[in-house]
C-alpha cells in the first residue's frame, strides 16, 4: 500500500448544500494528494434516492471549483472507474452483497417493518442495553438463517421483499490505525448486523463505499469524524471481501463546532449568528428558504480556503496566510487536530480583509462599479481609484466599501452628538468660518496634499493649532467623529461640495450651542 500513488476522494451525497465541514474535508482531501503527488477523485453519494435533492450535485461541482479544489477523476472529468455516481453502480454491489451471501458472511433478511419495530420493543422491554439486530436477534427474526434453504429460495422467487444483512462474526477484535487519532480497538460484539442492500436493490453507504473505495484504488479515507463510529465495521468488510492487506488508511477530522465552542455547528447557528456556513448561496427547492453563502457574502474565495484550512490544522509555525500553493506545500495528516475547531466568523472576516488588501485595485473597482450602478450612484473612474486608496484597507469586504463611502453622495443628515457636544465650540466655529474662507478664495488644485496646506496655513494666521479644530472639521465634512483620511475624503467631494457642507454645518449647528 506505502508504494502505491496517493488516491483520495471526496464522497458527498447529494441532499443539499455543501456544509462547511464537508468543504473542509474536501480541501483536505485535495491538499494531501497535491502534498503526496496523488490524485482527488470526486464521487456522488446518490444511492439514498429518497433524500436526493435535485441541483444539489451541481451546487457541489460549483462550490469546489469556486474553492479552487481541482478533481482529477469525477462525474464531469470522467475516468478509468467510471461511473462515478453510485446510482449508476447498481448492479456492481449486488454482485459483492451476493457472495458474501454465498460464503456465509452476509443473509437475507425478510423482516416486516413491524417485527423489526415489535423485536426494538421487545429488547427494550427486557432493558437491553442496545436493541440491535445482531448474532443473538437474529436466530429469531425471518431471515435465512433461520429458514430452509428451499424456504428462502421460495420467498426470493415469489417476490417477498428483503434485504441483505452483514454476519457479524460476534467474537472478533478489530483494529486500525487512524492517521489522525492512533490505534482504535474495537470488539465485534459492538456491531449489529448492519444492512448492506436494501429492499429497493440500492446499497446502503456502507457496502457501497467500501466496494468503490476498493475498486477505484482509494489509498487514503480522510473523513469527518461523525464516520468514525462506522469504521470498524467498514474494516470488517474489507476483511470479509478479502481486501484487507489493501484497504485504504483512515483519517477521521476533528467536528466544526458551535462559536462559543460547545456542540456541532449547525445552520441554525448559522441563522442565529447571521453568518454563512455554506461555501455558496442555496434556495431550498421546497420552501424557497435561502441559506446565505461565503461568495454571496462577500468572501473571497482564498480566503476562505486559508479560514477553512486553519480549522482543525496548524503548519506548526506563526504563518496565517497561505496561498493555496503554500497550503499545499505545509499540509500533513500528522498536523490535524483530534480535538474539535471552533468556528469563528470573526476569523473568516480577518482573513477576507487580509486577502482584499493584496487584491490588485482594478478588480476592486470593477466589482464596486456594479455596487454602486446597483444604488443608482454614478462614480467616475477616478472617484473609484479614490474611495478604494481611502477604504480598501479599513474594510473586510468590497461591498462595504460601498456602505461605508456613501457619505460621499450624501451630505450630512445629522452630526454626531457626542461630538457636537465635545468638539463644536466657538473656536471652532471661527476656525471652520475661516477655512471655508479661504477654500474659496483658493486658486490652485484642490488635491488631498494642497487641501492640507491650506488649512495649516488657515490655522497658523489665526493662531489656532489644526489639532484642536480637526475633529470639528471631520463633523462638518462627514457627521462624525472619525473615519478614515479626511484629506482624501474632501478631494474626492471637491470645493464646491466641501465648501456647502462647512456652510451646512455652521448654519444648523449654531442653534446647538451657545458661543461664550
């Protein structure tokens, strides 16, 4: 196994958005075998047709290619193992469910809904731990071990439904060596006979992943933690199926938890907290119901691969930012986490900032253009080289450039009152008089550099230092108190604008306070 390429996949089932969690294992999937010189395959879970959700596989394919996550082997790529949807693999498990059957490590199963419901009763009743179908039970359920052989045949002819159920040998240690967690032990008495066909012909997950993984060479199951409980039995199948000395090493992450640390992240979390959990925007085809996205929201989508990345993760080192190259370059299975990852918006936001300020300026413009043509706001290209040299490095997100720079087209409504209060008195009111004085009668350009050697100047002749009056002149600029290069801000509003908002201020802001 040690000699072979590296072969992982990515096995999500298609019964809706894509959790964070899972894009997480597939981003690890991804960077193990970019690491080791393998190769990702991706394969659709689809044998539950019950719980299949009708655009959720192309949601998938959307969302990895958005990430940057490149499949090698797949439903749109194609490959020597296909197909891969295991819907289309129907006839392939039967075929293996069949000769565990033959050899004596697997059954038919007959069982009414209602007898199993009476046998869980019964068990419970007489205060069994487990209420399971295992070596004891079924010696007394409708199964053929318990019927003739011409009895089963009978009943398979006839048409009874069934199913195919796992023998398990009740007196057997299994173990494995997790890459994540170290040696698991586990007795074979723990496990019920789980089904591994069912009535339909479709195979349940576990047989079906288990003869896949096999058959399209999977080296490496790296997985979300909640399949750990699943393990064992998926290791006695490959002893059963005689795969043993070739089965694949396992890998179970760490869980995404809740914000505050305590449970599993869900989406009402997610609803509560106001924060996406999906990779993409998702309308349920139901209800209509829209779960919010990362792209949707604004994120980019390498930073969120880094935020991803770091969730249950560490190179070892004090690096944060990795570029997906580096991500692949540092990543090992020896370095995940066995102890679960708080899921911290916070965090996410921290790294789309970081990635929007190397973002070049002519792709911030260009998304902002459509932000602003969306509010009905008409911005010149030299205004948006502006706002983005004002903002870009203040903000988490492009679209708040937006919220945050309509100050710029709207003049002041209100000012802020804590500020009126400290900051507006009648020096300042003489100094902001002055100014808009001298702004008028200036003739040279009205640049952030001149604006700024005017007011120096302003100030100087009227013996007032510009640090007593420059929060005032922000209030009547902006209606605030702090913001971001004020200089800039009044190049971008020009003279004209600059110059009627000093007006504007001084006449209504003259009313609130009483000159001594």
């Amino acid at each position: 196994m040690n000699n072979q390429p590296v072969r992982v996949r990515f096995a999500p089932s298609p019964t809706g958005p894509l959790h964070a969690g899972g894009v997480r294992t597939a981003l690890y999937n991804y960077l193990f075998a970019r690491q080791q010189g393998g190769q990702m395959l991706l394969r659709i879970e689809d044998t539950d047709q019950n719980r299949f959700v009708p655009g959720a596989e192309d949601y998938i394919l959307e969302a990895l290619s958005w990430l940057g996550i490149e499949i090698d082997e797949g439903p749109q790529q194609g490959g020597p193992h296909a197909p891969y949807k295991q819907s289309e693999r129907k006839e392939i498990y039967r075929e293996y469910a069949e000769r565990l059957v033959l050899e004596g490590k697997a059954y038919y199963a007959f069982d009414t809904p209602e007898q199993l419901d009476e046998m869980r009763k019964r068990l419970e009743a007489a205060k069994v731990a487990a209420a399971q179908y295992n070596a004891i039970t079924r010696m007394e359920m409708t199964n053929s071990l318990t019927l003739t052989v011409g009895e089963t045949k009978a009943r398979i002819e006839s048409g009874d439904p069934y199913v195919i159920r796992m023998k398990i040998s009740p007196k057997e240690e299994i173990r494995f060596n997790d890459l994540v967690r170290g040696w698991v032990v586990v007795h074979s008495s723990q496990i019920d006979d789980k089904v591994l066909l069912k009535s339909d012909g479709m195979p349940t997950y576990h047989l079906a992943n288990i003869v896949d993984d096999h058959l399209m060479g999977i080296t490496h199951v790296i997985r979300g933690e909640e399949w750990l409980p699943s393990a064992p039995l998926h290791v006695l199948l490959y002893r059963y199926l005689g795969w043993e000395s070739t089965m694949p090493q396992f890998a179970h992450l760490p869980l995404l938890l809740k914000p505050d640390g305590n449970g599993k992240l869900s989406k009402r979390d997610a609803d509560l907290g106001g924060f996406p959990i999906f990779p993409l925007e998702w309308t349920d085809p139901n209800t209509g119901d829209k779960a919010k996205g990362f792209r949707e929201e604004g994120y980019l989508p390498d930073a969120t691969a880094n935020f991803l990345a770091l969730l249950g993760w560490n190179a070892g080192t004090e690096q944060e930012i990795f570029s997906m190259e580096e991500l692949i370059r540092s990543f090992s299975l020896e370095r995940v986490h066995k102890a679960g990852a708080r899921f911290d918006i916070q965090k996410a936001n921290w790294f789309n900032q970081q990635y929007l300020k190397q973002q070049s300026d002519d792709v911030i413009i260009s998304e902002l253009r459509a932000l602003y043509l969306a509010k009905g706001l008409a911005v010149t290209d030299s205004q948006l080289s502006q706002i983005v040299l004002l903002l870009k490095d203040r903000v988490h997100f492009v679209k708040e450039i937006v919220s945050e720079s309509l100050f710029l087209f709207i003049a002041p409504e209100a000012y802020d009152p804590e500020v009126v209060l400290k900051k507006w008195n009648e020096e300042a009111v003489n100094a902001i008089s002055g100014l808009k004085t001298a702004l008028a009668e200036y003739p040279g350009d009205f640049t952030a550099h001149e604006i700024k050697e005017v007011i120096a100047a302003t100030m100087e002749s009227m013996g007032i230092k510009m640090g007593k009056v420059m929060q005032a002149l922000r209030l009547a600029v902006t209606g605030a108190g702090a913001g971001p290069d004020l200089m800039i801000i009044m190049e971008i509003l020009g003279k004209n604008e600059v110059i009627k908002r000093l007006d504007d201020a001084l006449n209504r802001l003259s009313a609130q306070i009483r000159l001594a």
